[in-house]
C-alpha cells in the first residue's frame, strides 16, 4: 500500500511538473531599459544584458542589445516572461554579439551592481570596461 502511494504520489508530481503550469506568478516587475557603449563611448550593436538576482534564482533578467546599443529587459520563468525586472540588486553581465567567423568573446561582468528601484521607470546605462 505504501508502494502504491508512493508512485501515485511521484507520478502526479512529474505530471505537474511538465504541465506548463506555472502555479508560482513572476513577482511585480518594473521598467529598466538601459544603453550600452563600449570603453570609447561607441554604442555596442547586439549581444545580451544578463541581471542575475542573488537572492532569487527562480526567474532570468535579460535584455537584448538592438542596432543603437539600447535593450530593455524583461522577467522570464519557464514559458512565462514580463517586462522589466523585480525590485532588488543585480549582478550585471554583457555577453558581446559573436565577432566574424563566429569566435565568440568572454562575457563581461561589470564590477558594480544595478539596483531596481520600485519605480515605473529605472534606467541602467551601461559603459564597457574594455
């Protein structure tokens, strides 16, 4: 009897698992948009801005860098995304677009973090140290 229950119960927790559902709601997120130049001032064309939350690993921040070097981030978990970012501090990483001949380059970590503010509008301007 024991037995049976145990896989009825690991059974239903797979299945909810891989559902789509998403019975824990993204938390209230805000505006952050931002730019990103490198060291000599040139907006960056492409690559990622990555926001990693130290105190919550359940959702990814990311905005990906347009033509004029501007992103606006967005809140992603599982197949449910928001705009913007909760409140709180961020880790800031750029992931630079692929060079030509498709080399890749080391993502930057930048050395101060970005804290979202509870506001309709936080912005995060981005200057590359390299």
């Amino acid at each position: 009897m024991i037995r049976l229950s145990l896989v009825v119960a690991l059974t239903g927790m797979l299945s909810a698992g891989c559902s789509g559902r998403n019975d824990h709601p993204l938390p209230t997120t805000y505006r952050l948009t931002g730019k990103v130049v490198t060291a000599k001032g040139t907006p960056l064309t492409g690559g990622m801005v990555q926001f990693e939350c130290p105190r919550d690993a359940s959702f990814t921040v990311v905005g990906v860098i347009g033509p004029e070097g501007k992103y606006e981030a967005k809140t992603v978990r599982d197949r449910t995304e928001s705009p913007g970012a909760p409140a709180g501090e961020y880790r800031v990483t750029v992931t630079l677009p692929l060079a030509n001949g498709n080399a890749s380059h080391a993502p930057i970590t930048l050395p101060r973090p970005c804290a979202v503010l509870a506001q309709d509008t936080n912005t995060f301007d981005i200057q590359l140290p390299r």
